[in-house]
C-alpha cells in the first residue's frame, strides 16, 4: 500500500514532515518556554520584560484587554489554558476563582510580597482571598479610585465633594467622563442611591449596598441621570492621552477617571509645561469607586516549573524598584511600600499615605445584570 | 491533461475552502449565536427570537441604525459628488501624470485607520489644527467638528474619498470621450452632455465607488468610538460593544445578521444599475 523505497524524493517529503513538526513536539520534562499572560498594555515594561526572558530563558507572549468584562470574555472564550497570567480588579478576581478559571497562589513563593502596606498585606486585603476556603487568589499590584481630576482654577475644590460637580451646567460642554459603561452607570448609581436613600433598604442580592448590584427602579433613574449629563459632555474619553489633551488644553475643566492622566499632568507641569492648579478628588461625599489591580494565576497553571515561572514573574513585578518604574510610566499607585526610595513629592503625588482611603471604596465589580446595564448604556448612547 | 485537471481544481478548491472556512462558517456560526442568547456572559443554547425582537422593538438599537442608514448615504452621496470632479480632472487634464495623480491617492492607505484617526482626532479636537488656529486668531472654536457626528461625517470622506476617486477614475478611463465629442457636434450644451452621456455612461463606476463607502460607513464602529461623541453611537459601535465590553455576544451576533441582510439587499438593489465590462474592473478595457 505504502511506498516504501528509499528515494530522494521520500527523504525529502520525511525531511520536510519533520522539520514541520519540531516546534509542535516537545518532551513532557522540557522546561516551559512561554509565559503568556492577559494583561493592562500600561503595565507592560519592555526593559523588564527582555530583562525576564534572558534570565529565565522563555518568551514573555502578552496580550491586552481594556475592562475587566473584556478579560473575562477572553479567558472565558479562550479558557484558561491560553493563559498563564491574568489582571483583574476590584471583586473580579473572585469570579474567575469561583468559575475555576484561577488557581490558589502562595504568598510564601514569592518573596516580594513581604513589601506590601498594611492594607495589601495577605491578611488584610480579603478582596483577594476566596470568602468559602480563605484561600488567596492573587497578588495586589496597582491600586486606585475612579475620581475626579479637575481643573482648581475653574472648578472650585468644594464642587468637588459631591458627585453632583460632573452633572453641573455650570461645567456644560467642559466633562468629560470615560467610555467604560460598568463605571459610567455605577458611579451615576452612587448619586442617585444616595438621592432616592435606597441604600439602607433591602437590596436585591440581600447583601450590604454595591453599586454593582441595582434594583430596576434605580436603574431607571441612572439612566435619566446619564441622559441628562449627556448634553454636558464634550465626550467620553477612549484613551488616557486623549483626555491628557483635553484637560491641558482647558478644553475640560473636570473629569472621572483613574487619577493616572492626573499625574501625567502634574509630571508635565513639573517638566516645563504651563502650570496649572489640576487636583484629583478621590472619594465623594455620596461614596466613590476604587480599584486594585493584581496578578493572578490561571487554573491551566499546574504545580511545577511553569508555576514557578508565574510566581517568579510576579515577584519580580512587585519588586519595589520595577514597582516604582511602573507607576511612574502608568501614573498609578502602588500596593507595596515605596516610601523608603520615595521623595515627599513622590509619596503625595502616589497617594503613599493614603492607601488606608482604599477601605471606603466601593471595588470594580461585575454588573449584577449586564444584559439589563447594556440596555441602559445602549438607551443613553441613543438619546 | 491531467495536471490541467488537477491545475484547475486547484484554482477553484482553494479560494472555496477560503471562502467556506472564513466566510461561510464564521456566518453560519453568526447566524446560530443570533438565535441563543447569553446571560451574565454565558451563553444560553435555547432557540428564541428575542434578539431579533429586541432589534425590531427597542428604539435604541432603531436609532443606531437610521443614524447610521442617514450617516452612509450622506457620506456615499457627498463623496460621489466629489469624487467625480477629481476623477474627471486626472483623466481629462492630468496627461502622461495621471498614473502619478491616481497614485497619489492610494497614500493615505499606507498608514492605518487608526493613526489615521487619531491624526484626525488631533486635527478637529479642541485643541487641534483647526480650533488651535482660530483659538489664536481670536475667534471661538468650532464646537460642530469637535466630538460629533459632523466629526464623524468628515472622517468618513477624508478615509474614503480616494476608494471612490478611484473607482470613478477607473470608468472614465475607459469611457470613450469621442462620444462627449459627437453629442456637442450635434449641438448639445455640456450640461446635456454630462446628463445625457457621461454621467449614464459612466455609472456602474459610480454606483460601484458608492457602495465601496456605503457599506463601510453603514457597519463603521471606529470612527464613531474616536470622533462621534456623546450623541455619536453608531450602529457598528454599538455592535461592537456586544462583543466587547458588555459581553452580550448574542444580541450583537442578531445587530451582525441583520446588518449583513441589509447591505446584501442594498447591495443587490444597486447592482441592477452595474454593467461590470464599463467599471473598468474587468481588464477588458472599452468594448
């Protein structure tokens, strides 16, 4: 049936087969040679990530994603076997461990987790640990808050205390607010709960108050919100170096965002740019918004090598000097404790002492109907 | 005869397993999405038409789509009606530069949509070329081209205007001019002349450049996510947030189908005027 002769030709046609298959066939106790993790693009380091690779001889394979709804379709789709590493904020960490899409970690393999603040420390910071087995789930990275930066010049600090400044026609035509709509309707919900006094009231999950989680009526009343700031917007921002410009600009006087396009204010400031008084209000009077980004380890990650690889990854991505780097590239605050390599300007413009603030945040969640937050979103967009 | 055989099915199989494999299938699964549903970012194997009701009800997604059916034939109308005097100036006045000048319209595709965007977004932004000089001059800026669908309206004609110049190029390149020259020895005026014989003569061309800007404006999500604004969401945006943000995949699989019904049949309603051998694509020149 088969031709078996040795010619030039069946040589060749082996030789060719063979060539192609080699990169697919690999011996089962050949040290791993990816590490591919689904992550923010702000925090990629390429000095760092080469740096990785050398030392450890895999190909660092990074792949990106905007919102934290973004990465769980991802990894759902994908399944997480085609990642070894996951971002995640907020309580998103936790549903992924709940639908088994991540794998418990352990603080004691990675040596840099002793150099958190108090707040971050294993613990302390539940929000990282599974509430039915207390497991930890993850590493605290990057913390922050989805508050105000406004101009002081034109918008006065005490308009600031309430969220009722980014609904202002004082300000019409000068806020912006950014395009993710989770935070766009929970931030709005925090007004309006706080309006209607649903918040002590029995909440639909049964469970202490979460703008994540909406009663139909409050929904309705986000919407009308959200309809009526719309005619006060110049845009939803989609990018931080957009709303950059538009603040340096004076274009906007005040818009929500993740206090990173306040930094990167203040830093042009300090480099020569014309000085203007830009602040970022943090916390709200009706509440606000906070975030802490981490690193997480898919469940396709079994013990052994490739486990150790994401846990020496991770070390050295909350080492205190790559920590540093990374906040100042994406302008955001971090979980461990810089304040000994940190000057007085470094500690206030990273909110160094002010992490205990992260406690009366309401953390990133997922919505608690995103069929129901789309058509919500999808009716503002289209009055 | 033999490697002939194997020659020709090897022409023919390989582009139809392309098109079966990337076309075809990733419909068909379209097309299956649209009739589940998903819930809290699972997907729901149960048939229903809530989609499609949901599509057909909820003014929202109406609005999405007369905003983008409005937004598509403006744009498609604005760009023939500039497309045809450039066209018209290389062929009849551009001499041995006009390979040069048609070329010189293929520039802007060597840079991406996006950049080419963003480039856009610096350019009619508050702080951009335009607003930035009258802000100098003394005048208020332009609040219209700033974040809004007029935004969105001169993207679309800055990204598809050289698609169309071209397609228009192309016919009258192989129009036959001495029929322009009979009609006006037989007394017509020019305005006749366009009417009567260039403009008829010349229309699959420019039905094919409309179509060429129609169905991308139509399905369009980018420029409307960097320029459109507040009251810019169109109807490919928000399909995009379906598969994107909010995760409601089998709503945006429904948006997807009935998008690619309509351009079909709109598709299929033009091509009544095209008249493939006077397009130029053919390679077969006049005939």
């Amino acid at each position: 049936m088969f031709d078996t002769k040795l010619t030039r030709r069946s040589v060749l046609v082996a030789g060719a087969t063979t060539a192609l298959a080699m990169p697919f066939v690999r011996p089962s106790w050949a040290a791993p040679d990816t590490v591919r993790a689904l992550m923010w693009e702000a925090y990629l380091l390429p000095d760092q990530i080469t740096a990785f690779e050398e030392a450890n001889k895999v190909k660092f394979v990074p792949s990106f994603f905007d919102g934290n709804s973004e990465a769980y379709n991802k990894l759902r789709v994908g399944g997480s076997k085609e990642f070894d590493l996951v971002q995640a904020d907020g309580f998103w960490p936790q549903l992924y461990f709940r639908e088994g899409l991540l794998r418990a970690v352990d603080y004691s393999k990675v040596p840099n987790a002793s150099g958190y603040l108090p707040e971050f420390e294993a613990e302390a910071f539940k929000v990282l640990s599974d509430p039915k087995s207390g497991k930890k789930i993850g590493f605290p990275f990057c913390w922050g808050a989805y508050g105000i930066t406004y101009d002081a010049g034109k918008v006065q600090p005490e308009r600031t205390e309430t969220l009722e400044c980014m609904f202002s026609s004082d300000y019409s035509g000068m806020l912006s607010t950014s395009a993710r709509f989770e935070e766009n309707i929970a931030l709005a919900a925090l007004l309006v709960t706080d309006r209607l006094g649903s918040r002590d009231k029995p909440r639909p999950d049964g469970k202490p108050f979460n703008p994540y989680v909406l009663s139909d009526e409050e929904l309705a009343e986000v919407e009308k919100l959200l309809i009526q700031q719309k005619s006060l917007l110049l845009t939803r921002y989609q990018d931080n170096p957009t709303l950059f410009q538009l603040l340096q600009s004076g274009a906007v006087v005040a818009a929500t965002e993740f206090a990173q396009v306040f930094r990167q204010l203040l830093t042009a400031e300090a480099q020569g740019a014309a000085p203007v008084d830009f602040r970022h209000a943090l916390k709200m009077k009706e509440g606000g918004l906070g975030w802490v980004d981490t690193w997480l380890v898919t469940s396709g990650v079994q013990d052994g090598a490739k486990f150790d690889l994401c846990n020496s990854f991770i070390d050295l991505m909350i080492s205190p000097a790559v920590m540093k780097k990374i906040g100042e590239v994406a302008g955001c605050s971090t979980t461990v404790d810089l304040r000994s390599i940190s000057n007085e300007t470094e500690r206030k413009l990273f909110l160094m002492d002010r992490s205990n603030e992260i406690a009366d945040l309401f953390m990133f969640d997922q919505p608690s109907s995103p069929e129901k937050w789309e058509r919500v979103w999808s009716n503002v967009q289209a009055a | 005869m033999q490697d002939a055989n194997l020659q020709r099915r090897l022409i023919l199989n390989i582009p139809t397993a392309f098109l079966l494999l990337f076309f075809v299938l990733p419909l068909t699964a379209l097309v299956v999405l649209s009739f589940w549903q998903t819930e809290n970012y699972k997907i729901v194997h149960d048939w229903t038409l809530m989609n499609y009701t949901t599509l057909a009800t909820e003014g929202a997604y109406i609005t999405f789509f007369l905003r983008s059916l409005v937004m598509a034939v403006g744009v498609s109308v604005t760009l023939v009606a500039l497309a045809w005097p450039i066209a018209y100036f290389i062929v009849r006045y551009g001499g041995r530069y006009r390979i040069i000048f048609s070329l010189l319209l293929v520039i802007p595709f060597l840079s991406g949509e996006v950049l080419r965007l963003i480039a856009l977004q610096g350019m009619l932004g508050p702080a951009g070329l335009v607003n930035g000089a009258l802000i100098r001059m003394g005048a208020a800026p332009l609040r219209m081209i700033m974040y809004s669908n007029a935004a969105s309206f001169i993207a679309f004609i800055y990204l598809y205007l050289p698609l169309v110049v071209t397609t228009v190029y192309l016919s009258l390149i192989n129009f036959d001019f001495r029929l322009a020259h009979a009609a006006s020895a037989c007394g017509a005026n020019r305005f006749r002349i366009f009417t009567e014989v260039v403009w008829p003569l010349n229309l699959s061309g420019t039905i094919v450049g409309f179509m060429l800007a129609f169905i991308p404006t139509l399905s369009a999500s980018l420029v409307p996510r960097f320029l459109g604004g507040p009251n810019g969401t169109l109807y490919g945006m928000s399909m995009a947030q379906q598969f994107g943000e909010s995760g409601t995949w089998a709503l945006g699989a429904a948006m997807g189908v009935v998008l690619f019904l309509f351009s079909a049949v709109a598709l299929a309603i033009l091509s009544y005027g095209v008249d493939l051998r006077r397009t130029g694509f053919t390679g077969l020149g006049r005939q």
